[in-house]
C-alpha cells in the first residue's frame, strides 16, 4: 500500500518547450527528403508536431520565424504529405521546424509512418 505524508505535496511541473509528439529518425536504407520550394532536404526526424531538417553549408538559408509550403513522400506508407511548416529553431546542424494548420489526414499519415517506423526499429532490435 502506497501512502504520503500530509506535508509532502506532490510537485507536477511541465515543461511547454518540450515536443508534443513523438518524433522518429528515418531509416538510413529509406531517408525522407522534403521539397521546399525548389531545394530538397533531407529528415532527421518526423513526428505530428514537425520535421528537423539536416542543414548543409550549400544549403539556401532558410529564415527562423519564416514560414514555407513543402511536400515529402514518406517511405513504409508511400504517401505524400504537404502543408506549411514555420522554422522554429535552426543551429549548425539542423533547422527544426513545426506544422502550421496541418490538416487531419497529413497528421494521420505522419502518425501512421511513425507506427510503422517504431515496428520496423523492434524487428531489427530483435534480429540482434
């Protein structure tokens, strides 16, 4: 039986920096490209809340705070995914990026690729 004492209060913090939804890396054999505009970058992860993007010294300078139309194909589903995303963070690696007014079915999608990416990592763990 589990019981507390009346002066230690329970303490619940939260952290709003903190994603909202689970993010996946790509597999290296099935990499995920999105088109921005005319340029293509590649995904180092994907989940219902937004997309890191690896960043390259040739790469276009894309604007923190700025918001862009892209599309991607998403291995394992096959399907296409398009939307708004607006730049949220960038550093030397990567641009983090989140989905603006993503509708419903977009969001299903990712959260379908997501799924099927968590069950392709435990078959290869289990192959080890």
């Amino acid at each position: 039986m589990f019981s507390r004492k009346d002066n230690d209060p329970l303490i619940l913090s939260i952290d709003k920096e903190r994603r909202s939804s689970f993010r996946v890396e790509p597999s290296p054999e099935k990499p995920i490209y999105v088109s921005i505009g005319r340029d293509k970058y590649r995904v180092n992860n994907i989940g219902a809340g937004g997309i890191g993007i690896y960043r390259r010294d040739e790469d276009k300078e894309l604007e923190s705070g700025k918001r862009y139309p892209f599309k991607m194909t998403l291995p394992l589903i096959n399907e296409v995914v398009s939307g708004i995303i607006r730049i949220a963070d960038i550093n030397d690696r990567s641009y983090h990026c989140r989905f603006i007014s993503l509708k419903k079915e977009e969001k299903e999608k990712i959260h379908l690729f997501v799924l099927e990416r968590q069950k392709e990592e435990l078959r290869e763990k289990r192959k080890e």
